[in-house]
C-alpha cells in the first residue's frame, strides 16, 4: 500500500493532465453554469493562489530571500476537473478541493519550479472540465473559453496593478499552456508588450513552429522574446497513438535545444514526491512532437514500468533543468535590457 500511495504521488498530475486529442465523443450534460461567477474580482487576494508576499508553505524553500525583483512569473494549472462523476462543465474558485490541488499539487509541484525566477502569481480561475477537450462542439469550446476569461481578467489586473514595467515569464501546463498560448496571442504577439516577455514556457500541448506572427519557438537556451514546449512520454511509445502531436515543435528540456538525444547525466533534477531532487534521472530523445525518456531512476521506480505517457510529469520531471533555464534567460533580458537603455542614451546625445 505504501509503494502504491508513492505512485498515486509522483503521477499525482496524471489523474487530471489535460487531454488535448479531438475526438467524436459527445458530453452526456447539458451546460449548466449558474454555479459560475460572470467575473472575478482580482483585487482581492482571496481570489489568488500565490502572490508575492503571500506564498504557501510548500514553495518558500523553493523561493529565494532576495528574488530576480526585475521579473515576474504568471503562473496557470493544468487541469485538475477530471472527474467521470463530476457533471460540471467549470469548477468555481471557491471549491475546496480544487484548491487543494491547487496549492498541493500544481503549485507544489510544477510553479515552484520558478520561484527563484521572480515575483510569482497564480490566479485561481473557473477551470473547464478535462472532457472539454474531446467535446469542443458539444460544450468544451464554451467551457474553455470561460476558463480563458478568468485567466485573461487576472492577466490584465496584474498588469495594470502589479507588473510596472518588469520583465515577464509566462509558465503553465496542460489546460493552463492552453490559456498562456491565448494570453501570448492577445497581449504580445507584434505588440509593445512583446518588449518584456523574457519567455514563455508552455509544456503539454501541440504548437506549431509558426503558432505566433512575431514571436519565436526558442532553440537556443539563452533565447528569450519566445516560447518553449514539450510533450513527454516512454521509451518506445506507440506513436499511432500520439497522432495530435505530429508535425509541432518540441524543446528538449534538459539541453534547451533540438538535440535529438541528451544523456542522463545531463539531466539536472527531477522534483519527487518526498520533496527530493533527483538528478541524472533519464535519457532524453527526441521524436516528431514530442520527447521520450527511459524510466527515471527514483525509489519505486518500478511502479511505473507499465506508465506509457509522461504527460504528468512534464513539469516536475525536469523541475531542477527548468530553474537553471530560466535563471538563464532571465540573464540574457537583463543584458539584453541594458543593451537597449545604452543605445537609447546615445541616440539621444
């Protein structure tokens, strides 16, 4: 029992990851959202998971004393409405156990990776049921769109009451890179605010190279302006089965680059369960949109010899790799930034 609640632990995420394959399902309910709120008031701090100054126990020690004061990082969670039973179509902010998941799992486990990176916000939103995306013409597409409205309200209030010119990384998973993509799309693609996106890390879904006009897929580690995605799953896949990912980009999250294989000794740290990090974990490959990895090397690693898709674990499996990263990118703006203020003042003599 106790090897089977380490499992449940280290997949927490695969219980409620985001299905992004269209299929020819139909919902068996109706659209019901009188439970909902037509908007969120995100002036008050009830109505947000994490704000600077106001960070849960479980991501202190992850954070440092004196944070990266020139950046922010705007979190969004994946899905975790992934319920059979559950007939809602959105679930309100105000559900216990959503926020649970929230703070336990999702901010745990995958925003805690930039806590170092910057002042972080999380807004908790109206999410949208895992089936909506199997059902976008009988429900999801409305579903989702509402989910967006929340992250795009939260969005504009941290910009025009908390951001004040500072740099911005965008990070999400899943359902939650769904809505970061929209934000890229409606905020800074060929738009001024293009200026402070230091980058945009967008893990479990599939983008094309050309997703956006003007802003780039990063194959360089110290690119910023851009975005960077993956999609993870086991050694020797079924790749009929992954059909949806064909054809889209893919970073390899332990080189930040195309390289089609990274050696396990170059992975920098997989965040476990127990609160441990375990680094040179797996082999990374590369394959048409997606990435693969051997079993990772962890306690009870056996218990997920029969997993075939590492959806879950995009994040926290390469929780160390993707701190460093962004600790280096925020590098490359700053010199970037000065860069830019210099021949500013020089234009101007």
């Amino acid at each position: 029992m106790k090897h089977q609640i380490l499992l449940l632990l280290f997949v927490g995420f695969l219980f409620f990851g985001c299905s992004v394959q269209n299929t020819n399902n139909h919902a068996t309910t109706s659209i019901n959202n009188s439970h909902l709120l037509d908007s969120i008031d995100y002036s008050l701090v009830k109505n947000w998971a994490v704000l600077p100054g106001n960070y849960p126990d479980n991501i202190k020690k992850y954070s440092v004393q004196n944070p990266q004061d020139s950046i922010d990082v705007f979190y969004v969670y994946p899905t975790l409405l992934v319920s059979d039973k559950d007939k809602r179509w959105n679930v309100p902010i105000d559900d216990s156990i959503q926020r649970n998941k929230v703070l336990n799992v999702a901010v745990r486990f995958q925003a805690s990776a930039w806590a170092s990176s910057g002042n972080l916000y999380v807004p908790y939103y109206q999410q949208a049921h895992i089936r909506s995306y199997n059902n976008l013409e009988n429900g999801g597409k409305t579903a989702l769109l509402l989910a967006y409205s929340d992250v795009k309200a939260a969005f504009e209030y941290y910009l025009k009451h908390y951001n004040h010119g500072r740099g911005i990384i965008l990070a999400g998973h899943s359902q939650g890179s769904t809505h970061i993509s929209y934000l890229l799309r409606d905020f800074f693609d060929g738009k001024p605010l293009q200026k402070q996106l230091v980058a945009a890390y967008i893990p479990g879904v599939g983008l094309d190279k050309n997703q956006f006009k003007t802003i780039p897929f990063m194959e360089h580690p110290d690119q910023i302006g851009g975005f960077v995605t993956w999609n993870t799953f086991k050694k020797k896949f079924d790749k009929n089965k992954y059909k949806w990912f064909k054809g889209k980009v893919v970073i390899n999250p332990v080189t930040w680059d195309t390289t089609a294989f990274a050696q396990r000794e170059l992975h920098k740290g997989f965040l476990y369960s127990n609160g441990k990090m375990y680094k040179n974990s797996f082999d990374t490959h590369t394959a048409d949109g997606v990435i693969w990895i051997s079993t990772p090397h962890f306690p009870y690693r056996y218990l997920t010899l029969t997993m075939q898709n590492y959806h879950p674990g995009d994040v926290n499996l390469f929780w160390e790799d993707i701190k460093e990263n962004s600790l280096l990118r925020i590098k490359s703006y700053r010199t970037n930034q000065k860069s830019y203020y210099y021949a500013k003042a020089e234009n101007k003599n």
